[in-house]
C-alpha cells in the first residue's frame, strides 16, 4: 500500500505543535479593518487551537494519527 500523501492545503493553513496540539489563524483578519479595533486587530494575528470537532478531519489531512 502507497504512503499517505499529505493534504496540502491544510498544510499551509495548520501547524502542529510540539505536545501535538494543531494550531490555526484567526479568521476575520483580510478585509473591513477600519471599523475594528486596534486590540481586536492585534489579536488576529495570534494563533488558536484548533476546535474539538474539526481536529479529527485536519489530523488526518496533515498525516497524523
């Protein structure tokens, strides 16, 4: 049976931390900035675990598990 190919989409999208949490960006950050906030702003450009329910598909499509 062929090597599982990583999907690279989520490739670029995620990252895996070292104790194998999957890390995201946060979204609402690419257009209609000048009605946000400078603190909400800043706070867009931190990473955030990924959510519970989408880990599963993600995992899979980065190789892991």
């Amino acid at each position: 049976m062929p090597k599982m190919k990583t999907h690279r989409g989520s490739a670029k999208r995620f990252r895996v931390t070292g104790s194998g949490k999957i890390m995201r960006a946060k979204a609402y950050k690419s257009h209609i900035l000048t009605k946000k906030s400078p603190k909400r702003k800043r706070n867009f450009r931190k990473e955030t675990e990924m959510a519970e329910a989408d880990r599963k598909v993600v995992a899979r499509n980065l190789g892991l598990r």
